[in-house]
C-alpha cells in the first residue's frame, strides 16, 4: 500500500475528518481523527496490520533482526499488536500493557526473555508519551526494543525525534493545528463547532 491508498482508508471509513473541532485539550482544531472508525473493521485493521508489520520486517532485515513479540499499550494498542504479531508468524506473539495505579505495566503473566527483541506499536502517536511509557516497561521487563509501529504520527514527526537509533514507521505521517478558541481561524470565520458523532461530518 502507498501512501495514498493508506490515507484513502482512514478517509473512507471517516477516521480522518475535516470540520470544526473541540478537542478534550480544550484547543479547537480544522481535523479531528477517530481512531475507532478504523479500528472498527477487522478486515481494515488486518490490511493497515499486515503493510506495517511489512514495512517494520523490512527494517529488522537489515539490522538481521529476527522479532517474535509485539507489544502496544491498551486499549487501540491491543487490536494493533495483534494483527501485527499475526503477520511475523506463527510463532509471533501479541501482548500488551496497561495502567496499574497510573504506571504502564506488564500484567496477565506476560513475559519476556532477557534480551529478547520486542516491537512496540501504539495508534495514534499524538506526543510519544504512551510510545514512551511502553518502551520503559519492555526495557524493565528485560526485554530490547528493536522497532517501532505506528498506524498514525500525529505529531507531524516530532515525537519520533525522540526515537533517534530505534526504526520507527508510521503508516500516516499528519501535522494537525490546533488553536486555543481566542485565535482560532474557524471561530473567526463563524463556522460552528462541529458536532462529533454526527452524520454530517464529511
Ligand atoms: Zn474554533
């Protein structure tokens, strides 16, 4: 899949829109990404699973890096370390961190091998700090991070600046402005917030 074809998904099932947005920051944005709408469809999940887990496998042979586990933060992390870790194998394996007591941390059982080369995948990188939270945890597990998957960068690639020496791809690169409600251009114009969940967004 080419970059247009990628975009084209996230567009049609209307993850990627374009309005008047209230983000939970308070700032108001002209794009607004729902990662569910695609999240949603297991076949689409499977196809945007299947491209990065190319693309990072391709990364990793030429570093001559074999990985058998993949690990994302709950809950869209989950969904997407499962469809990544389908396409490394059978011998692959999906597991994922969640928050315990505010800390990102192993649970369920689940183990590492000291050494063991791990890919981290998140689904939206808005600032890296779930990405990060996710590293330290494979790092205190034991484990080595050998690469990084994102379904979106929506950081507009800064937050991969702190990866510097980890390959990181992101299957949709997006730099996405936002503007607290005083100097936003659309208030400005009078255009009104669009309201989310709506029929009428694109
Ligand atoms: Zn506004």
């Amino acid at each position: 899949m080419d970059s247009k074809e990628i975009a084209r998904v996230f567009e049609d099932c209307g993850a990627l829109l374009t309005g008047h947005f209230l983000l939970t920051s308070g700032l108001h944005s002209d794009r607004y990404f729902e990662k569910f709408r695609v999240l949603q469809y297991p076949h689409l999940t499977d196809r945007l699973g299947a491209e990065l887990a190319a693309r990072l496998q391709r990364r990793l042979l030429l570093a001559n890096v074999t990985v058998r586990t993949v690990v994302g933060p709950a809950t869209g992390g989950i969904l997407l370390s499962h469809v990544v870790a389908r396409h490394l194998g059978p011998e692959a394996r999906s597991l994922f961190t969640e928050r315990e007591e505010g800390k990102m941390v192993f649970r369920r059982g689940f183990q590492i091998k000291p050494g063991e080369p791990v890919i981290v995948v998140e689904d939206v990188c808005t600032t890296g700090g779930s990405v990060n939270e996710v590293l330290a945890a494979v790092r205190a597990a034991g484990g080595q991070v050998a690469a990084i998957g994102l379904l979106v960068d929506r950081s507009g690639g800064r937050a991969l600046a702190a990866w510097s020496g980890i390959p990181v791809e992101a299957l949709l690169s997006l730099d996405i402005s936002a503007w607290p409600p005083s100097a936003c251009p659309l208030c400005q114009q009078g255009i009104p917030v669009t309201e989310r969940g709506s029929r009428h967004l694109r």
